[in-house]
C-alpha cells in the first residue's frame, strides 16, 4: 500500500511539474526551431524557391513573436494547463509537413507556419503562469530552468530536424510526434496548474533590484531590434546557405545548433556576471567581440573548423540580449511592465521577422551568401546604437 502512494506523490511533487513545464517549453521552442534545419528539403519538396521559402519561415516567425502579446490574455483566470496542450499541438503541426501533397499552395504553407508559430507563442506565457504556481521552488530556480528548457530546444531544432530529414526525408519528422503525446500525458498527470494571471505588485516594486538603465527604453528597443534581425538572419538562413555549398544537411543544421548554444551559454554567463559588474561593459564587449567574429565566420564558411567561430559569434554577439531584456524593466521614458515586455521580447523579435522578409528576397535576387553578411552588419548597427544613445544619455545626465 505504501509503495502504491509513493508513485502518485513522485508525479505529483513540484519537481515532475517543474520538469514537465521545462520540457513543454523545449519542445515548443524546439518545435519553432526545426524548419531552418530542413528549409532545403522542403524547397525542394514543394518545388519552391528560397523567395517562397522565406515567406514560409517568416511566417512562423511571425507568429512565435508578434502572437505573444495577444495571446497573453487567453483564458487568464483558468488555473487548467489546457493553453499549453493546445500550445504544443498547434506546434506540432509542423511534424505533419511530410503528409502534404507536393502541390500544396503557398498561402496553405504560411498559414500553418503562422499556426505553428501561434502554437509556440501560447506555450510561453502559459507556461511561465505554471511556473509561477509551484510553490515549493524558488522562482530564482523555477524561472531559469523553464527559460533553459527553451533555449536547449531552440538549439538542438535544427540539427535534429536536419537529421531526420537527411536520413528520412520530410517523413522523418513523424518519429517526433509520440514526444509530444507523452508531454500531453506528462501534463495531465502531474496535474500541472496556472496562476491566474491577475495584476500583482506595483511597478516600482517589481522593478527593485534591476540594473540601472543608462539608455532610454526607445534606444533598448533599437537596440534589441538590430541585434535580433542579425540573430535571425543566422539562425534562419544558415542551414540553407551551407547545403549551397555542398555540406550535408545535418551539418547546416549542427551549425546553427553551435550558434544557439554559445547564445544561450553566454546569456547564462553574462546572467551571473552581470549581478558584480556594470551591464554596459559586457554589452558594448559582446558587440565588439561578436561584429569580427560574424564576418570572419562568413570569410571561413567553406573550412569545417569554422564551426569554432559561429560557436563564440554566439556566446559574444547574441548572448547580450537577455540584459537588454533586463534594463527595459528600469529604462527611463518607457509604459508599464507589461508593455515593456511584451515590447521587447515579442515586438522586437515580432520586426526583426518582419525585415528578414526583405533580407530573404535579397538573398533569393542576388544569393544567399551575399545576404547573409548582414548579419554582422546589424550587429555592428546595435553596437553604433547602444555607443550613440549611451552618450546622448550621459550628456543628458550631466548636462555642460
């Protein structure tokens, strides 16, 4: 009888919830990350050009960002995990691409990337809500490890989807759908539960203990975008621009799962470091480090060991964003908290999808490789920006 009790308990302990949770939000954001793993394949199988093909993705890019405001307001009072099951299967739409006919229109693909892409978005509000309902962990513990879940799926999307693709063709992405089931399962019995999402504490309260802001909230938000549009530009276009050059396409994928690591390896770095020493410093260091290492990666591309670089472009010229993230709760000239993170998260993400569109029919014009240097181009745009408005914002500080 006592071992009978025991199982219910371990499945019902805030550590099955914290994993289960975890593990929803790296698979929705695994989920988001597989199709630039594979963007070859699927060009080929719908006998598309990389002009439609960025339609496609930057659909879903859409959708994962810009769909994160609007649908933090869903069901705010309901304490059931339901958003986040109906989160993952609107994700896991992308896993039936191999069951289309090869004729499929383009608008059809775009609205089930849009779809796809809504499904991530839900995931992450509705997720951090059942974060926010664990009690027994701290939420400096609880928080990290939802957000780790999802940087590891970012990262190993590509290459995992390129794998399967590569060995499988497109069908290979139906190996992925029982995961998804068992999450579904997980979900239910670990009896995972939200917080409503009513107003909490004051702004000034919440804000305690945030790193002072030297740029104003508009300079975090430019900021943020050129950095982002570089970060997407790599993270979109990178796989496809390697299988030009002749590499298998697990290896474009690997790639692009080298540059999400180091991002995500440096952000948890910079977290820690940032608590002893100014913010500004590891800002304006990342950019000046990452710009070089961008366009020496690009220069390099064709040599195997070039993987070394994309590596640290990721831990110097990525990995500064969560801070941004960070400073916007206490930048000056900026709306409530909740539009302030609704704007740099999703909003900026949301533009820097939206200008890929033009940089992806730049690439189908006049080659892909050629478009790929702008990456380090916008990020050496978000260095100028974060230099100019640091200034302007010191010289309004202590006026001559």
């Amino acid at each position: 009888m006592k071992k009978h009790t025991l199982i219910p308990t371990a499945l019902h302990s805030s550590g099955a919830r914290m994993t289960t949770l975890a593990s929803a939000h790296f698979m929705a954001d695994m989920m988001g990350g597989l199709l630039p793993g594979f963007l070859p394949a699927a060009l080929a199988y719908f006998h598309l050009d990389l002009g439609m093909g960025v339609f496609i993705l930057t659909s879903m890019s859409i959708g994962c960002n810009m769909m994160q405001i609007p649908v933090a307001y869903l069901d705010r009072d309901t304490r059931s995990p339901r958003l986040i099951s109906i989160g993952l299967l609107m994700a896991g739409l992308i896993l039936l691409l191999g069951a289309l006919p090869r004729a499929t229109p383009v608008p059809v693909l775009c609205l089930m990337m849009l779809a796809v892409g809504a499904g991530v978005a839900i995931v992450h509000p509705a997720g951090l809500r059942g974060v926010q309902s664990i009690g027994r962990i701290a939420p400096t513990v609880s928080t990290p490890a939802f957000m780790t879940g999802g940087f590891l799926g970012s990262c190993i999307g590509p290459w995992l989807s390129a794998t399967l693709v590569g060995n499988h063709g497109l069908k290979g992405l139906f190996f992925l759908i029982p995961f998804i089931l068992l999450l579904l399962a997980a979900l239910r019995i670990s009896h995972v539960r939200l917080a409503p999402d009513r107003p909490g504490k004051t702004a000034a309260a919440q804000e305690n203990g945030d790193p002072a802001a030297p740029w104003s909230f508009r300079s975090l938000l430019l900021t943020a975008f050129f950095m982002n549009t570089g970060t997407t530009t790599i993270q979109m276009l990178l796989p496809t621009q390697l299988n030009t050059l002749g590499f298998p396409l697990a290896f474009g994928g690997f790639s692009a799962m080298l540059f999400g690591i180091g991002s995500a390896t440096g952000s948890i770095c910079l977290g820690f470091l940032a608590k002893k020493y100014p913010v500004p410093r590891f800002i304006f260091s990342g950019l000046l480090l990452g710009v070089p290492l961008v366009f020496c990666y690009f220069l390099l591309l064709r040599n195997i060991a070039a993987c070394a670089l994309i590596l640290l472009a990721g831990f110097t010229a990525s990995s500064c964003y969560p801070l941004l993230v960070a400073l916007s709760r206490s930048a000056p000239h900026g709306p409530g908290l909740g539009a302030r993170m609704a704007l740099i998260v999703g909003g900026t993400w949301g533009l820097a999808g939206v200008f890929f569109l033009g940089i992806g029919q730049f690439a189908a014009r006049f080659g892909i490789g050629t478009a790929m240097h702008a990456s380090w181009i916008f990020y050496l745009l978000a260095l100028i920006s974060a230099a100019v408005t640091l200034r302007r914002s010191a010289g309004e500080k202590n006026p001559a």
